[in-house]
C-alpha cells in the first residue's frame, strides 16, 4: 500500500529561549538530512517485518527506561553500530539474517557485568 517513507511526518525539534523579561519561547531547530535515506527505509522495513527495533549502541536495552524513541536509531548506514530488540519476545537480539543478498544485522554485545 502505502511506502513507509511516504507515511512519516517529519519530526520538528525545538529549542527553549528564554526573553529578558523571562517569559519562553521555543524555536525550531533545523536537522540535518539522512546521510543514507535508502539504507534507513530498507532497515526500517526489515525490522517492522521481524517485530524488531534498533537502539543507539551505547545504550543499555535491557532497561525499559532507556528504551523510548529518543534512543531509536533515525539515520542508519549499512555496517553502523547499533542494538536490536525484539517487540514480540522482549528481549535482546544478537543477530538477524535478513536475506536478499545483504550481510546480517548484527547488535553489539551487550555487558553482562
């Protein structure tokens, strides 16, 4: 039906000023555009696919609280680092083999200090 990058509305950043009377008042911020847009739709489409979703290296996911979208990977490269985690198990993922050609995605290692 419809393509994935077609059904995402852009995200807006802003930042909070504060005036010398010391009333607010936010701006937004101009964001940068996908070093590689094609790569990040095709890992957007793999891991809706599979129930996946793929955290920020350095973050830890198997805490719930660091698992929200802020730390979701928006602009992804083939061969960037980064984190799985299965919706559908709740758990971590070393490794996915997608097929069509293409290497496995892989997770980093996750500590078990």
């Amino acid at each position: 039906m419809g393509d994935v990058a077609t059904c995402e509305a852009p995200t807006l950043r802003f930042r909070t000023l504060r005036r010398k009377n010391s009333s607010a008042h936010r701006v937004p911020i101009a964001s940068d555009p996908p070093q590689c847009p094609s790569e990040t739709v095709w890992l957007k489409q793999t891991l809706q696919a599979h129930g996946l979703r793929a955290y920020q290296a350095h973050i830890a996911v198997n805490d719930p609280k660091q698992r929200r979208k802020a730390n979701e990977i928006s602009d992804w490269c083939q061969l960037d680092p980064m984190k799985l985690w299965s919706e559908k198990t709740k758990q971590y993922v070393p490794m996915l083999e997608v097929g069509q050609g293409r290497p496995p995605l892989r997770s980093v290692p996750i500590g078990n200090a």
